[in-house]
C-alpha cells in the first residue's frame, strides 16, 4: 500500500522547493498548480477510501525516529482531519489558478508559500505523534509570515511581527504542555513515547490534578490563539487584512487551532479536575467571540478588515460548538471549520479583487460595483448570504447544529451568540449595499469584472458551497461518526 | 669509633654550627675576593709587562688595604635624580644573591675513614638549581642599581645585561641539566662526587666548553663584560655608585667570579675528589681535598683572568647571535650526547 | 597503555607540526596548500576518533579517560576544527602568516580535545590552558588591524584572570582532597562538604569557568572578542573554546564537587537565567552582525548551563547534545560573516564595518548559497523544527520541566521566542531588503565550510536518534563519576 | 640524637640559608652608616646631578627604550622555562621504573622545542637588527 | 614547621594584591605583573599545600602552571607589543574601538 499521508504531506513541500528554483511567473505557476492538483487527486482517491462510519484513524503509517526520546513518525487521519485536508486540496488548486495572471514580485517565493502552507497544514492534520505535529504547527508560521511581510499591505512588518510573536508564543506554551504531558506519563509508563493518540489515553492515569490542568489549559492556550478566539484574537485582523489575498486565504485555511481543540483537548477534557470549569472557559470565549466579532465587524470601514472580523466571529461558534459536547453541536462545530474554510476564501478573494480593481477597500467610497461587475457580485452576494447563515447554504447548516446543539447545556452562552446573528445579518447586508449596490461611484474611474480564471475559481468554490449547504452529508457523516464517539466518552465519564 | 662518628655527625647537622661555618666561609670568601683584585691587577699588569701596583707594601700586596680604607671614607653620593630606596637597597640584594649562592656552595670536604665530610654551610637536595636561581637575582640587582640611578649610561649597561643574560642562561640550564643527568642527582656534592673516577669534563669536553663560556658571560668577565664596557659606559651599570656602594658591586662581582669558578671545578673538573689511597690516611684525608679543590679553583680563576688580555670585547649583537646560534644547539648537542652515552650504558 | 587511543592527538599535533615547518620554507603565495594539508589531518583525527568510539580506557597514570564523554567532545571539537581549516584556507589566502594560523589552530583544539578528555585537574588545567593560549594569539591574529588586537587583548587579560582564578580554585580542592584526580575528589569531597574551603573553591571553579563559558556577569570580553577576533577565529572560539569550557566545569562540578550540589545549583540557575535574558535582551539592539552573534552565544551558553541545574541524565545528555550542534550551528554563522566580511573587503578594502548588518542587504541575491546557509544556522539557533538547535532544545527543555524546574523552563521558552527577533532580522536584511550590490562567485572553501556545517545542523536536527543516544551515554559517564 | 637538630631535615636546611641571609641584609645598611660617620660631606649642587660625561644632563633616563631584544625575551622566558622541565627528569634519567617512558616523553619534548627553535631562526626572530 | 595557615594567608594576600591591581591598574604592562602575581599565589597555595599533604602532585602542578604562567606572559607581551605599535601606547584606556 502506498504511503498515502506522507505523500500528500511531502509533495506538496518537494513542489514548494522546485518552485523556488524557477526563473519566471510562469514556471512557478505551473509548478504551483500541479503540485496542488496532485495533492487533490490523492485526497480524492484517500476521500473515496476513506470508511466515514470508523472513529478511527485511518491510512496509519508508523516509523521509528528518534527511539531514546519516544519520537515516531506516525501519521493518520480520522474524521476530523479528513474534511479539513479535503478543504485544503480543493480550495488551493483554485487559489493558485485565482492569482494566475497577477503581477507580483518574486512569483517563486510566492507560489512556493503557498505550497509550503499546503504541506505543513495537512502535516498537522496528518500528524499523529506530537513532535511531528508541533513541528507541522510551527513550520506553518514560516511562509505565512513571509507571505505577510514581504507582499503585504502599508503595515505589513508589524503585522507580520505581530502574528508571529502571539503565535509563537502560543505554541511555545503548548510545546510547555505537550512537554508536561510527555514526562507524565514517562513517569507513570517508564517508556517515553510523544505519540498523540497513547498520550490522550494516558492522559487520564496521570494523578495530579493540577497538573493535568496546568496541561489542559496550556494546551488549550496554544490553540485558542490559533482559532482565534477572543481575547487573544488581536493579531487576526492585522494579519489577514495586511496580508495578500493568497495570504488571508491561507490564513482561512489555517484550520489547526480548531482542529486542536476537537482532536486533542476534546477527549482530554473529561479527565481534568475540573471539566466543567474548562467547559465554561471554552464556552465562554467562544460565544464572547461571536458577539463581540460581530460588533467590531459592524464598526469597520475597510470592508477586508470587515471581513477578518467576521471570521473572528464565525470561528467563536467553532469553540462554543467544542464547547457545547452534544454530537449535534460538536458536529456543526467542525462542519462550520470546513464551510467557513470555503465561504471565507472566495470572501478574501472577491476583497483583493476590489482592491485591484477600484485601489481601494473602503466601503463608503465604493458603491455601484454590481453595475459594471456582475459575475463578482453573484458570487459575492452569494458567499455574503452564505456567511450570515442564509439556508440552504454550507454556513446555516453549521451555525444552526452548534446553536441548537449547545442550547441544551450551555443556554446562556447560546443566547449571547444568537443575539449576534441579527448584527451579522446587519453587517453583512450593510457593507453589501454600499459597496456593491447603489449608485455607482464615478470616482473610481473605469473598472472591468474578473476574468476567466478569478471567476472559475471562485465560482467552483461558491458552487460548492451551495452543494455542502445543500447536502451536507458527504463531509458531515464522518464528522458526526468522531464526534459521537467523542461525546459517548464524556458520557462514560459523566461530563 | 661508633661514638666518635656520632659527635661528629652532631656537630656536623647541627644547624647553628653550619650558620657560624657559613659565616667563615663568608668571611674568606671576601678575603679571596679581595685577593683575586690584587691577583688580577698583578697578572693584567704581568701580560703587558708593566709591574702593576708596586708602592704600598711589598708587591704591592697592601694595595688592598689602602683601597678599602678609600672605599670607607669617601662621601656617598645620591643623586638627586635618583630613586632613594630602590639605590639604597640595590646593593644589598646584588650582595644577598651572592651570600645566598655561596650557602649552598661545597668548600671542599674533609675526608675520615672513608667518610667525607662536605664543608658547607648547608646541604640541600636540589642545591645546583638553588646555586642557579640565586645567581640569577643578581640580575635584578643589576638593574635596580642602574634604574635607580637614573643615568643613561648605567640603563643602558643593565639593558645590555639582560640582553646578554636571557642569551646565556639556557645553554647554561642545559650544560648543568646534562651534568645533572650523568651524575643522576641535582645535589651538587653528589655530582661533585659522582667524578671520583672521571671527571665530567673527559665525558661531555662539548658542555663544558659551552658552560665555561656560558658561566664568563654569568659573570660578566672579558670578553663578555658589554654592561660596564669602560670604553662607551663609563663604569656602566654602576656609574653613579661611590664609596662603598660602589665597594659592593664591585665585590659582588669578584665573589661571582670565585663561585662561578668553582662551579666549574664542580661540575666539570672533579671536585675534591682524589684518588682512595691519599685520602686513607687521616691527615692528607682532612687537608688534601680542600686544597686540591681550591687549588684547581685558583687556576680557573688564573684562567680566566688570562683570557681578559686574549680576546677582544664581543658586541652585544654578538653576544646574544653567540648564544643564541652556536651556545644553545651545542648545549642541545651534548644533552643528546649524554642521553646518548646514558641509554648505551657508559655510566 | 594502548597508545592506539591518542592516535587522533597525535595526529593534530604531527599534522601542526609538520603545517608549521612546511609553511616556514614555503613561499607566501604558494602556503595554501597548509589549509588543505590542516584540514585532512583534522578529518584523519575525526576518522581516527570515530573509528575508536565506544572503547573505554585510563592513560598515564589515571589522568587522561577515554570514554564516550570524551570521544563525544572530542568529535565536536574535531568537527569545529575541520570548519576552522577548511574556512581558513580562503581566510589566509595570501597571508604570509598562515602556518601560524593552522598550527595555533591545530594546538588550539588538542588542548580542548585533552580537556575532554582529561581525568586530572592538572591535565584539565594544563590542556584548558593551551587552548586558551592558541586562541588569544588567533584573536590577535590580524596584527594591523586594531580591533584584532583589541578583542586580543580583552580575551587575553579576562582569559588570564580566569585562569588565575580557577588555578586557586584547584589548589583550595586540592589542599581540602589532597588529590588532583577528578574520581577521588568526587571520592574524598566530605572534606569540602563540612569545611568552608569548599565554598570558597566553588566560588573561583565558577567564576573561572564563567569566563570562559562567558556567563553573565563574566561575561564582558566575549563580546568584543567575538565581534573583533577574524570570523574565522570567532567561529573557533563560540564553537569551540565556549564548549572546553562546557565540557570542565562538567568535569570538575558534576563529577569531582557533586558532593558540593547544593552550593553550586543554585548559582548555576540564576547565571544560566541572567545569562540567557541578558544574551537575547542586548542582541536585540545590535547592527553588528557578529556581535548579535556573540550576544545570541551568550544565550546559547545560558541554556546549555541549565544542564547544571537539573542534573538528571536527560539534562545532561540534552546539554553535551546542546554542545553537538550549537558548534555546528555557530561555526556556520561565523563563518558566512566571513564570507560576508570577504565580499565586503573585496569591494571596498578600507570598510570599517565589514560585519554590519547592512552589508548583508540582499544577500540572497548576491551569495545565494552562503545566504542559504546563514539562513539554516540561524534558524536553527532559534530553534526552528528540523533542525539540530530544536532537536536540543527540545531534548534540553522537555529534561528541565521533567525535573520539575518549570520557571526556568518557561524563562528558557521565552528567551527562545525573544530570539526571533534578532534572529528574524538578519533573514530579512539577507532576503527582503533590496540591494544594489553585484551577485558575486562565492569563496569556495567558504562554501565548503558551510555547506558541511549546514548538513551538520540538518542532520542532527532530522536524523537525531544517534547522536542523541550517543549524547546520553556521555552523560552516562558524567553520572557514574567517571571511572 | 636527641637535642641535635637533623640538617638532612629539609626545612632545617635553610637554617644557615636565613642565617646568611639576615647578615647579607643587614652588612651592606651597616656599612654605610659608619661610612657616614667617616667620610667627607661638601654640599655642592653640581655632585648631585646625573654624570653625562661632563655635559648637563638631558632629560630622564627612564624613558621607553626601543628595545631590539624583546623577541629574544619572549624566546628566552620559554626556552629557559624548558629547562624547567628538564630538572625533575635529571634524577630519574637512571634506574628509576619509569625511566623509558620518561626518555621517550622528554626526548619528544626537546624534540617539539627544537621545532620551536627553528621555527625561530627561520622567522629571523634571533636577529638583532632588521 | 611553619603551619600551612600561613602560607595560605600570605597567597591569598598577594592574589588579593595581584585582583586589585588588575582592576584597578590601566598599564598593559602592569595589568601583566598583576597576572603574574596572581598565578604566583595559586602556586604557592599549591606547593605549601603540596608539603602538607606530603605528596608532589602539587609541586609537579605548581611546575607545569609556571610554564603556562610563562607561555601566557610571552602571548600577553607580543599582543601589547602589536598594540604598542598600532597605538604607540600601552594604556588599555586608549583601547576603545568596540564598545563594551
């Protein structure tokens, strides 16, 4: 059997280093593409092999590496990474054909971030031993901030500063925790092994309390910033508005905080001293997110940073959802990752392609835009639609099943988030009515719509979204598979 | 006969008596230098057939009293340029490092019923090293004198001093290292006693020549006295010394000479050794090897006082290229010699 | 006594003998073949050394161990000496000096390779000093150029006052022990436990140390030295003479005063916290490429002193593994200063400032493969997955929260992330920042040097199973107290 | 032997040495107090300037001399320390269990110094003027 | 016998004298001597403490920290001679072209 994981984990890389060799545009392009569309390929074959009724994980590959210290190179994946690495293969061939025809400085170390973005993403998704995921996790940070801080906007060196010292700092925190993890159970088992699924398991038999919450929450620490969720969540909207639009789609991509928190902390959780505590914690954050996203998305004038702050908003239902430990809520959790994955990227893309066309982003001064670009406008109205939760497409279906799944444990957390959903309506139809509706503004001089490649791929990702908003099932039966078990475990133990 | 060994083993070790001893030996050492003056004044004068000091006494012999009595009553004088303590306390260590290099010096040795008896004011394990390291604080002395005074021509006699010492103190080191070697000891009595059959100087004649040359420059005699050249330097290092002041370098220099002198009978020419069948009889026994010891001490002395009048100055350059280019691998060369000889099993 | 086993000291020294007066009856223009003849007999003595790994044994009366902790050190110093050479071929070029400069180099990293292995404090000493020796004449290597000599005389007097220092040290363990030998100190130290003679010689063992780990506050030469010294040299001194360092105070506090822990740990701790902050802190702020490396040296050397504090065999391995590839990672980044420093003398010879940060303006463009490594070796000194420096860290870090040392732990982690910063800046001037400079044909022993260390760092950063084994037998050996 | 005070005994050895000593410290002060008493004193300023050969001395004579030698120094203090080494290995040259490797070990020693030598002459260290 | 307190308690006074003069002297040359000295001191410790102990590491030590006293003494002479000849000073106060 060919080793599946590690070939859409390393392809992509091997491709992010050919790009960096290539003299011109077009090579890198071209490279850029067919490393991506491989990658798809292989994910399809792995989706259509993948048994969704298993909680397991599955296409396992185990390798010793450094014995002495317990390190393997394990991969895997399960339910709740499939989707997600389905999200990343589907998404980025399309983001490269999005930029096929920009003109941009160095294009190889361009195409070559993207890449490399692709393979250390899907790296922690696959990762199924610690060291390999905190080394995944971190090489992540690597061409996103270059992506920032080399073809980024007016601010992008403090931007890019800043994204990387608060996720830096996050992850060294839960490297702190995977450490403290790690020597807990040496001590209890007397072999070291840093592979993820052992260490949850173990997680339990380790006898003092505090420590195991010291663990949980240093853990939980690290993904949190990563989701982002409120009040570590100040880096997020520097970091996507300033970064290129490739860049904020990578950064949309960026699913790993989230899938942290369902992979790791969710089955820890029973087992600290203090679930409940932990649950309150989580649930709070996450609903404090929504609204308070909401709010600020409300007060934006650049519609790109509008955006950013939608998605901090959006990504409050996915720790609510955690949060909420009923399958139906921790479902609509990872199915909100994956449709806020898709909705978000043409959400970036149609705001690059403003900023492009008209030089600026600024709601008020543009307006009229649906005259002279319809194709950009059907879709932007759609992924506008599909963002404040309109049914019928993907972002209802999620936000719905993490509302009404929470409800029963967490209500008062719930109806902070539901308030939120009438200023998420609010903004989302404000901004497109000044920007794209109206009286065209004679300003902005003469603008033409998004040609053949903008609109392939951000139809086909628009398209999509309709299709999972429609039929859910192909992504959400695995997801529901993970987390009944999940939750049939917080049931054993009485959470 | 046990008994008598025992008293004379107890005035022998006893060291209070060793001090007195020293003391005497102290004394004559500076009636010999005194003599040595008047020797080499009468010699010098003999090579250039002039009659030397003639007036006072007969031969001139009372010339030493009558320079003494100079020495004692002429005024001191410190220059006002001068730094008081380091002038005042020059002397006194040139004289300490000679004092001290002559505590561990053997005089001879008396020798009963086979035993001998090293006349000495004291013995030690390591006694040419100290003999070595004690010489080589005149050095210091030297230029204490000459910093002090704070004259040019006595900086530059002490510069030259110890541009010509750091030439010759290691081909010095190495002689006295392969006479160590051969003899297996660094006690000089014992090396002394190690020639009873041959003497050192028939083993290693290289080392010796390289250490007798290497012990004139030590000394500062002719050819190799560059530091108090009169000719250039005035009195050299000791130019702004009068009276007695002066009386001490000078000594100093003459009391160097002796003990350099009889290191070299030490080391190289045999020591007090005689053959056993004159020393048996107890009255030769105390008295012949001291005097033979002295004796051959006397002609070294004679020696070198001859060479003064055969060789011409060297310069410093060429001191320090002498020493350097030629003294140290011949040095070397006969430390190999002597390994050599010691791993083929001559001694 | 199988003499078999000193067959790679003996091979330095035949080789340094032998560049010395080869070089002395060569003409300058023709001496280049002296970094050549060096650097293969580093690498014979590194085949030597590593062919005999794993055998055990006792020389000269007990005073010099082959064990794996020696052989281990050995290797790192053998392999910084092979940067050293191989780098120093390009260095010297023209140079009518260049004998000297091997030689020095040669004698240099036998006196380390013989603190390595020393079971004596006098062979410590002895071998300490040497090497000491050979580098304060390196540092001083460039006769006509002032800051040479002054970073020479700061290394010589500071490096002079630690010897002095820890000479007293020994000679207080030696009239409290009676003994010189590292064993029966560790065997007769009740002496030193109930008598204040022990404290006060932990007191000069640390200070002397200290200086030559450059710990803060004994910090104040390296510096100056490593900012002034050739790169070449600065290469030898961070990533070799910091390690000898390293490897006695192991030594002399692990094995021979263990008895004496309670007094020493806790010093250890506040240096190693001090030194680490302060290292980052001042890094931060510099413009001179080579003493933000000196400052991130100062760092470096705070996290491997955490090893002394925890104390367990974990910790010990992950700072003898700390050793292994921070000499890979900061003899690589000396070295592409000094290939920077070449370009920059070969376009303007009077620059006063051939180590500036500016100078390293797309160097990307313009050394492509010396900006590459660069690239690597400071990555790697901050701790960036795959390579050697996360692979110690992690060993060194994961050891130290084990032991239940969590603050300091977190304080290394921090200083870590501090780091970045400065590390971060030098990627951004080599990549981002334009430049007018020409693309110029890289020094090829330069590019030698560095392509080795960078393959060094990766290596043990992917592949680290070995050399992390290999790591904890040495401090097997540390723990057992020698033999 | 009671009472007697054994002289083989290595620190009653330097008995004498301080005996001696004291006398050389104490001779050469003594000695120039009853010159003081005996001899002439005229105050005159011009006996108590430097002597230059007659002429007025200019300036100090503690200046910086530009000293050719200093190489010969270094050179010297190294060699001379050598010798050093040499010294203890003198007495065990001969029947001593460890005198093979100790001829062995000294003779690489004088062997490496020799190197130094040349190593000297061939940088022209050992000439007095460049 | 003279007890080896005292022989302790004179080395520690000349390295005292020897640390002092280092910090507080600006002469290269002088700031040699104070290195020297406290050498020095060290060896003395080592070869009263040698003759406590009635054992000759010490001294053998004391021999070997000589020699490297020396070598140190050569190395520290050709640096100032270099910089006395840059500088045509050997005050370390004019010795400031990288800051501390």
């Amino acid at each position: 059997m060919m080793p599946i994981l590690s070939m859409i984990v390393l392809i992509p890389l091997i491709f992010a280093a050919l790009a960096l060799f290539t003299k011109t545009k077009e090579q890198a392009r071209v490279i850029a593409l067919a490393g991506t569309v491989i990658v798809l390929l292989l994910t399809v074959y792995m989706y259509f092999n993948f048994d969704s009724t298993i909680a397991d994980n599955q296409f396992e590959e185990l390798a010793q590496w450094v014995p002495s210290l317990g390190i393997t190179y394990h991969l895997g994946v399960d339910g709740i990474a499939m989707p997600l690495i389905l999200l990343n293969a589907i998404v980025l061939p399309f983001l490269v054909l999005f930029t096929w025809n920009d003109d941009r400085k160095s294009p190889n170390k361009f195409y070559a971030c993207i890449l490399a973005t692709e393979g250390a993403v899907i790296g922690v998704f696959t990762a199924l031993d610690f060291f390999l995921f905190y080394i995944f996790w971190e090489l992540t940070l690597v061409p996103l901030f270059f992506m920032v801080s080399i073809w980024g906007g007016p601010n992008k060196h403090k931007a890019a500063i800043k994204f990387f010292i608060y996720t830096h700092v996050a992850s060294l925190v839960m490297l702190l925790g995977i450490f403290g993890l790690y020597f807990a159970a040496w001590d209890m088992t007397g072999t070291p092994t840093l592979d993820i699924p052992t260490l949850i398991s173990q997680f339990q038999f380790i006898e003092s309390g505090a420590a195991k919450d010291m663990i949980f929450l240093a853990l939980l620490f690290g993904f949190i910033v990563k989701i982002p969720s409120f009040p570590f969540h100040s880096w997020q909207p520097d970091a996507y508005t300033e970064a290129p639009t490739a860049g904020s789609v990578l950064f949309v991509m960026l699913k790993i905080g989230g899938y942290g928190l369902f992979k790791v902390m969710l089955p820890m959780l029973p087992f600290t001293a203090s679930p409940n505590l932990m649950i309150t914690i989580m649930a709070a954050l996450g609903s404090v997110s929504v609204l308070y996203g909401a709010f600020l998305a409300l007060s934006q004038k650049d519609l790109k940073r509008m955006v950013a702050y939608s998605s901090v908003s959006h990504m409050g239902y996915v720790t609510l959802g955690a949060a909420g430990l009923v399958s139906l809520s921790v479902s609509g959790a990872m199915f909100q990752q994956f449709s806020h994955g898709l909705i978000m990227s043409v959400m970036f893309m149609s705001c690059g392609i403003i900023k492009n066309t008209t030089g600026t982003r600024i709601i008020n001064d543009l307006g009229g835009l649906a005259q002279k670009m319809p194709k950009l406008a059907v879709i932007m109205v759609m992924t506008f639609m599909a963002s404040l939760g309109l049914p019928g497409l993907s972002g209802f279906i999620a936000e719905v099943s993490v509302l009404a799944g929470s409800f029963g444990n967490l209500p008062s957390y719930v109806l902070i988030a539901v308030s939120a959903i009438v200023i998420t309506a609010a903004y989302h139809l404000w901004a497109l009515q000044r920007a794209m509706f109206g009286v065209y503004n004679e300003k902005l001089g003469t603008v033409v719509d998004i040609d053949t490649f903008q609109t392939v791929s951000m139809g086909v990702i628009a398209i999509l979204v309709l299709y999972f908003g429609l039929n859910p099932s192909p992504v959400l039966d695995m997801m529901l598979t993970n987390s009944d078990n999940i939750v049939s475990l917080m049931a054993a133990m009485g959470v | 006969m046990i008994m008598m060994s025992m008293d004379i083993e107890a005035i022998i070790y006893n060291p209070l008596l060793r001090g007195i001893l020293g003391l005497c030996i102290m004394g004559a050492v500076f009636g010999g230098a005194c003599v040595a003056v008047w020797f080499e004044r009468k010699l010098s004068a003999d090579v250039q057939q002039r009659y030397g000091p003639m007036r006072v006494g007969p031969h001139g012999l009372l010339q030493l009293v009558a320079d003494a009595i100079k020495l004692f009553t002429k005024e001191d004088i410190i220059p006002k340029n001068a730094d008081k303590l380091l002038f005042v306390s020059a002397p006194i260590l040139l004289m300490g490092s000679v004092f001290l290099m002559l505590v561990a010096m053997p005089f001879g040795a008396i020798i009963v019923d086979g035993q001998s008896y090293v006349i000495a004011a004291t013995e030690m394990d390591i006694s040419i090293l100290y003999i070595e390291a004690m010489s080589a604080i005149s050095i210091i002395g030297i230029f204490m004198v000459a910093y002090s005074a704070n004259n040019k021509f006595s900086v530059l006699g002490a510069f030259r001093n110890f541009a010509r010492m750091i030439g010759y103190e290691v081909p010095l080191g190495i002689c006295i290292v392969s006479v160590a070697i051969m003899a297996g000891s660094l006690n000089i009595v014992e090396i002394a006693e190690a020639q009873s059959p041959l003497w050192f100087i028939i083993m290693q004649p290289l080392g010796a020549i390289v250490f007798f040359i290497a012990l004139m420059a030590d000394m500062g005699r002719l050819p190799f006295d560059q530091n108090e050249s009169e000719e250039e330097l005035i009195a050299g290092w000791m130019t702004e010394y009068t009276s007695m002041r002066f009386g001490y370098c000078f000594f100093a220099e003459y009391i160097h000479l002796i003990l350099g002198s009889m290191l070299v009978v030490l080391l190289f020419l045999g020591g007090w050794n005689l053959p056993a069948f004159l020393t048996d009889i107890t009255i030769l026994g105390i008295i012949l090897p001291t005097a033979f010891f002295l004796l051959k001490v006397a002609l070294v002395i004679l020696f070198i006082i001859m060479i003064r009048w055969a060789v011409p100055r060297y310069r410093i350059d060429q001191v320090v290229d002498l020493s350097w280019k030629k003294l140290l691998p011949l040095s070397l060369l006969n430390l190999g010699w002597v390994i050599g000889l010691g791993l083929l099993g001559v001694y | 006594m199988d003499m078999m086993l000193l067959a790679p000291e003996i091979t330095m020294a035949v080789t340094g003998l032998a560049v010395l007066l080869i070089g002395l009856f060569l003409p300058t223009d023709s001496k280049k073949i002296l970094g050549y003849l060096a650097s293969l007999g580093v690498l014979v003595a590194l085949g030597l050394t590593i062919s005999s790994l794993g055998t055990e044994a006792l020389l000269f009366y007990n005073t010099v161990s082959i064990d794996a902790l020696s052989q281990f050190f050995k290797i790192v110093f053998l392999v910084v000496a092979l940067l050293f050479s191989i780098a120093g071929i390009k260095y010297t070029e023209g140079h009518s000096h260049t004998e000297e400069f091997f030689t020095l180099g040669l004698f240099g990293t036998i006196g380390m390779m013989f603190v390595a292995s020393a079971n004596d404090l006098m062979v410590l000493f002895v071998a300490f000093e040497l090497a000491s020796l050979a580098t304060y004449a390196l540092a001083g290597f460039e006769k006509k150029n002032i800051k040479s000599l002054e970073a020479a005389m700061k290394y010589f007097i500071i490096g002079s006052l630690s010897a002095a220092l820890m000479l007293l040290g020994i000679s207080y363990v030696y009239g409290a022990t009676g003994t010189t030998s590292i064993p029966e100190i560790a065997a007769n130290s009740a002496v030193l436990v109930s008598s204040p003679i022990g404290l006060v010689s932990v007191v000069l063992l640390l200070a002397g140390f200290g200086f030559k780990i450059a710990l803060v506050p004994f910090h104040m030469w390296a510096p100056d030295t490593y900012q002034g010294s050739p790169s070449v040299v600065s290469a030898l001194l961070a990533a070799g003479s910091k390690k000898m360092g390293i490897v006695a105070a192991l030594k002399v506090f692990v094995v021979a005063l263990i008895a004496l822990k309670a007094d020493w740990q806790i010093a250890f701790a506040i240096l190693a916290v001090i030194t680490m902050t302060y290292g980052n802190v001042v890094a931060l702020r510099q413009t001179s490429v080579k003493r933000m490396l000196a400052y991130s040296s100062l760092a470096q050397a705070g996290y491997i002193t955490m090893a002394f504090v925890v104390l367990t065999p974990l910790a010990l391995g992950g700072g003898i593994f700390y050793a292994l590839s921070h000499g890979f990672m900061k003899a690589g980044a000396f070295i592409a200063t000094a290939a920077v420093t070449y370009m920059v003398l070969s376009e303007n010879k009077d620059s006063a400032d051939p180590d500036h940060i500016e100078n390293f303006r797309g160097l990307g463009k313009r050394m492509p493969i010396t900006a590459l490594c660069m690239t690597i070796f400071v990555f790697a000194l901050a701790g960036i997955p795959l390579t050697a420096g996360f692979m110690s860290k992690f060993v060194l870090f994961s050891s130290t929260i084990e032991a239940g040392f969590v603050w300091l732990a977190v304080i290394a982690i921090l200083n870590s992330a501090i780091s970045l910063g400065y590390y971060a800046k030098i990627v951004k001037y080599m990549y981002f920042l334009p430049t007018d400079g020409e693309k110029i044909s890289e020094p090829f022993p330069y590019t030698i040097a560095l392509i080795i260390a960078a393959i060094g760092v990766l290596a043990i950063g992917f592949w680290s199973q070995p050399f992390v084994h290999w790591a904890m037998e040495a401090a097997s050996v540390l723990l057992t107290g020698g033999m | 032997m009671s009472g007697i005070i054994d002289i083989s005994n290595i620190a009653n050895s330097y008995i004498p040495v301080a005996i001696i000593l004291i006398v050389a410290l104490v001779m050469p002060p003594m000695t120039m107090l009853i010159i003081k008493l005996l001899s002439p004193r005229s105050k005159s300023s011009a006996k108590y300037t430097t002597y230059e050969a007659g002429s007025l001395p200019i300036g100090n004579a503690r200046i910086q001399f530009n000293v050719e030698y200093y190489l010969y120094a270094i050179a010297f203090v190294l060699f001379d320390i050598e010798v050093l080494f040499l010294y203890p290995w003198t007495t065990i040259f001969k029947g001593h269990d460890i005198t093979g490797v100790a001829t062995v070990e000294m003779l690489i020693f004088i062997f490496v110094v020799l190197f130094g030598y040349v190593y000297l002459i061939k940088k022209e260290a050992l000439k007095w003027m460049k | 016998m003279i007890p080896v307190v005292l022989y302790l308690a004179v080395a520690a006074i000349i390295f005292s004298i020897g640390l002092y003069g280092l910090m507080t002297q600006r002469s290269g040359i002088r700031i040699l001597m104070c290195v020297e000295l406290m050498l020095n001191a060290a060896n003395l410790n080592l070869v009263a403490f040698s003759s406590y102990h009635d054992d000759l590491t010490g001294q053998v030590f004391a021999l070997f920290s000589i020699a490297l006293a020396a070598c140190e003494a050569a190395i520290g002479f050709a640096i100032l001679m270099a910089l006395y000849r840059m500088k045509d000073t050997i005050s370390l106060d004019n010795i400031n072209v990288l800051r501390w």
